[in-house]
C-alpha cells in the first residue's frame, strides 16, 4: 500500500509526522506537517513532487506508481495483501437483534445494515468474523405478553401474526395504567416463565414461531445472513455460573433484595431483581462469558442504538472488573428522524420497516430499469441500505425520500447508476484498456487517477473508526469524480479511448467492490 511504503520510508527518514489526504486535489496527494521545507522527499520512487506551502510538505505521488496499485485491486494479490491487516484475529459482531413479539423497528434496521457492513469490512481484512443476532427473546415483556394473550387475544397464539402481538402488548400497556394489578399478574407470569411453566413455555415458543417467520423474511429481502441467532434465552442456564464469578470477585452486593454490581463512574447494574427474576444486563454478561469460551475473540462490537450506550459501558466495566480481556465497543447509532419532525408512530408503536420498505419500491419502479422485480428490489434496498451507511453511525439521521432516491446525490441509486453508466462505456467498446506512466491525461483524468489507491486505506479506516460511512463517502467522491470526467470527456472512438477504458473499468470495479462491502447490489443496465 503506497501510504505504508511513504509512512516507512518517511520514518527511515526521521520524519514522524503523520500523513495525510488534502482537502483540494490542488495541494497534491498526501501532505505532512513539517514547520520547514523537506528536501530530499523525491529520492525514493513513490514521490513524484512536493512543494512546501503554508507549514506543509505536500506530496505528488509517481503516476507509474499510482497505477500500478490501481491495476492491482480486486486481484487474488491484492485481497491477500489486504488480509494480512486482521490474520490471526477474531472478531465478534452483535447486530440486529430484534424483540420477538414486536416488529422490525427501524433501529434494528440500521443495526442490522451497519453491523452487516462492519463485518464485511473486518472479513475483506483478514479478520475472522462471527456475527451473533442477541434476539431479545427473554425478559419481563414476555409476562404482559402471556397476560394479555389470555385476556384480550381473539384468537388462538399460532393463528397471530406479529402485528395482532404488537396490538395485544400495546393494550396491555394502556390497560396497566388503569389497573395496577396488570403488572403484578405479568411480573407472576414471568417469573412461571422462568420457571419452565409448560403453559407460560408453549406460549411464549409460539410467539417466537410467529416472530422469527416474519424476521427471516426481512432477513431475505436485506441479503442479510447472520452466522448465529443465539438470543437472550440461550443464556438461562448460564447465568448462574456469572453470578457465582461475580461473587467470588467481590462485586456483586444486596440492595433492598436485589443483586447489583455498583460502579465509581456511572449508576449500579441490577442483576437480579428483588422477585428473584434475571435481567437484560445478567444476560449480556453470561453472553460475555459464553463468546470468550467459544470463540476467544479478541474483539467484540455491539451495534446497538445509543440510547443503550449506557448499559454497554456496565457490561465493558463489569467485564473488565472480572478480569475479561477482549476489547469492547459499542457502535452506539443515533436515531431516525422523518425530514418533517419526529418519526410520527401510530399510537406511540415503533415504526415498521414492512412500510418502509413498501414505499421503497413504490420510488424505485420509478427509477429501476425493464420493470423488473429483481432490479426494483435492488434499488430500493440499496437506496434504504446506503442512507443508514453513508452518514457517521453515531449521528441521527434524517430520513428523507427525495433524498434517499435521488438519481443525483449521495445515495445508492446514484451509485448504482454511475456502475452501470460505466457498464455501458464498456460494452461499446471494442479496444482493450491501456494506460502507461507516460500516458498525458487530462484533469479530470487525472483527479480520476489519483482516487483509485485510496480504496485500500478507506476499507482500513472504516474498520478502526467502526464506521462503514468511510467506505461510503469514498464511493460517492469516486462517482462524482469518475461523473465530471464523463461530462466532459467522450471515450469510443476518441483517440484517449485506451486509457479512458481504463479509468472506467476501474471506477466500476471498486464501485461494486465497495457496494458489495456495503451489502448492495449492482447491475449492468439502469
Ligand atoms: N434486543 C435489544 C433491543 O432491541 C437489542 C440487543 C442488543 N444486544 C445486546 N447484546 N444487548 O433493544
């Protein structure tokens, strides 16, 4: 990789200061910060020119140099070269998880799209990857649910779709606030739960049939394959042996009945509650425990919605605290607004992707080519899948359907389009392509040229930020930069058109390398 081989030969130099992109094509391919002009720069091959300005070393990179390590992405080479970044390592990735018996909400949606991509980015690097679906199986919510079944559901539990659960759990909800005995009824159904009841048992496995039917669903409409769904309920027999550690560490106290783990920075964790029933929080710890002893990661990711981000800190410090040693970290995505205000939800219920995801054909038959059911698919899970991946994960997103179509701005179909405008110049064309160092180029040539290379460092950098919007923002200047070119340039029949196929060839290759990390799909004709 060029960046290596400058950031080595600049240490062999003395040289530590770090290496950087410029914002403005016009201040050369890297820039250092080093106070005084540096000489001797051009005396190794990757350096073509520098010239210093304002405090900085800029650095024009050798073209021969720049297209060889263009010509090598996407080889057996080069996924090997790439690979040697995550070998030996092992990652384990927390995505998804969606709570049996309410829909897909549109947080798990873009949990699901961003721990996806994460994967895929920490696999291309070598690393071993093993994504686990925490499905949120278990807990409190499962007694209000059993009660209100009984009470008020119409029909027999198998006969139920996911929506007449939602319904059920939603009235059960405004009915507590009625009548306090609710509560209690659904805390002793629990807790029967817990208890293996056969009654409690058979219902709550047939809520999990019904909810696990319309996730895989969903599931097969993302192209979205999780290596494992153990989800919470896996862990019920391995709690015990957490608290057990607990305690022989020291860390776990009585509090008015219940167990709790009590922190210097943040408020206690409860482990167990004063009725005897395990928590949300003693799962993940056992779920710890359990991915150390099976996979020995040296890596665990959560991507899971901010507004967890505290209970991630009390899993990492208990973690720790029992003397766990894999790094933590918890994605922490923001939320999804609508362009106008708040997500507006019927009768405060989550939002449901199905609707999303409706409306999002609707657009894409606007858009997709031939009418064909396949390619309206693509576009409109690409366009829904890129506007979750395009912005920084931690930040709210706005969702906007003008914008998440658009055919012109930063969005999946304007990727896609701009793969299959490269598509087309190349079925036209009877030559090969062909470029060389001495190859005259113009501008829009050459900025085209000079963003090639930096695929390889954007992959490697969206790993260590834990952030897929790296990739994609690479992807949109890369398209917009291959599109000013197009504008102005023909390529068949010109006399540049070698060197023009070339420039083509490589943009749709690393577009559908990098959509493909993404999880979205390409197509030759739009
Ligand atoms: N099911 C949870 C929710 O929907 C998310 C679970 C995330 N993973 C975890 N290990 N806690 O809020």
């Amino acid at each position: 990789m060029i960046k290596k081989d400058l950031e080595k030969w600049l240490n062999e130099n003395k040289i530590e200061e770090k290496v950087e992109h410029p914002s403005i094509t016009k201040f050369g391919d890297y820039a250092i910060r080093t106070g005084k002009a540096v000489e001797n720069l051009t005396k190794n091959d990757i350096v073509e020119k520098t010239e210093f300005m304002a405090g900085f070393t800029n650095i024009w990179l050798n073209k021969s140099i720049l297209i060889e390590e263009t010509e090598k992405i996407g080889t057996e080479e080069w996924s090997k070269n790439l690979k040697e970044n995550g070998i030996g390592k092992t990652m384990v990735i927390d995505y998804s998880a969606p709570n049996i018996a309410k829909p897909f909400g549109i947080g798990h949606l873009r949990s699901t799209n961003i721990g996806q991509a994460i994967y895929n980015i920490y696999q291309i690097l070598g690393w071993k990857c093993i994504g686990d679906n925490h499905l949120g199986d278990w807990g409190t919510q499962f007694g209000k649910l059993i009660v209100a079944i009984k009470k008020w559901g119409e029909k027999a539990v198998e006969e139920m779709t996911i929506e007449d659960l939602e319904n059920l759990y939603v009235k059960f909800h405004s009915e507590a606030e009625k009548d306090e005995k609710l509560d209690d009824e659904a805390r002793e159904w629990f807790s029967k739960l817990e208890n293996k009841d056969l009654e409690a048992t058979e219902m709550w496995q047939k809520c999990i049939d019904i909810s696990i039917k319309e996730f895989d669903k969903i599931y097969g409409l993302l192209g979205v394959r999780i290596d494992y769904a153990l989800g919470e309920s896996f862990y019920l027999d391995k709690m015990d042996a957490v608290v057990k550690l607990m305690e022989d560490k020291n860390i776990i106290r009585e509090s008015e009945g219940a167990k709790i783990i009590e922190f210097k920075t943040m408020p206690p964790a409860m482990a167990i509650k004063s009725n005897g029933t395990t928590t949300y929080f003693l799962r993940d710890m056992a779920t710890v425990k359990y991915r150390m002893e099976t996979w020995n990661p040296d890596l665990i990711i959560y991507e899971i919605g901010a507004d967890q981000e505290l209970h991630c800190r009390q899993v990492f410090e208990t973690s720790k605290m029992l003397g766990w040693t894999p790094q933590f970290y918890n994605v922490a995505h923001g939320m999804i607004r609508w362009k106008d205000g708040k997500f507006s939800t019927r009768k405060g219920q989550t939002i449901h992707l199905s609707e999303v995801i409706d409306k999002a054909m609707e657009e894409a038959k606007k858009i997709a080519p031939d009418n064909d059911e396949k390619k309206i698919k693509a576009v409109a899970i690409g366009a829904i899948k890129f506007n979750d991946l395009n912005q920084d994960p931690k930040k709210d997103i706005i969702f906007d359907w003008e914008k998440v179509m658009s055919m012109e701005g930063n969005s999946g179909p304007y990727l896609q389009y701009t793969y299959a405008r490269c598509q087309s110049v190349l079925s036209k064309s009877q030559k090969n392509a062909g470029i060389s160092g001495e190859t005259k180029l113009e501008l829009e040539e050459e900025n085209l040229l000079r963003e090639f290379y930096k695929f390889e460092e954007k992959i490697i950098e969206a790993a260590e930020r834990f952030s897929p919007a790296v990739v994609a923002e690479y992807l949109i200047n890369l398209a917009r930069k291959y599109n000013e070119f197009y504008a102005k340039f023909r390529v068949i029949g010109e006399e540049a058109e070698e060197q023009r196929l070339f420039l083509t060839e490589r943009t749709a290759s690393i577009l559908k390398l990098g959509l493909t990390l993404l999880g979205i799909e390409t197509m030759e004709k739009m």
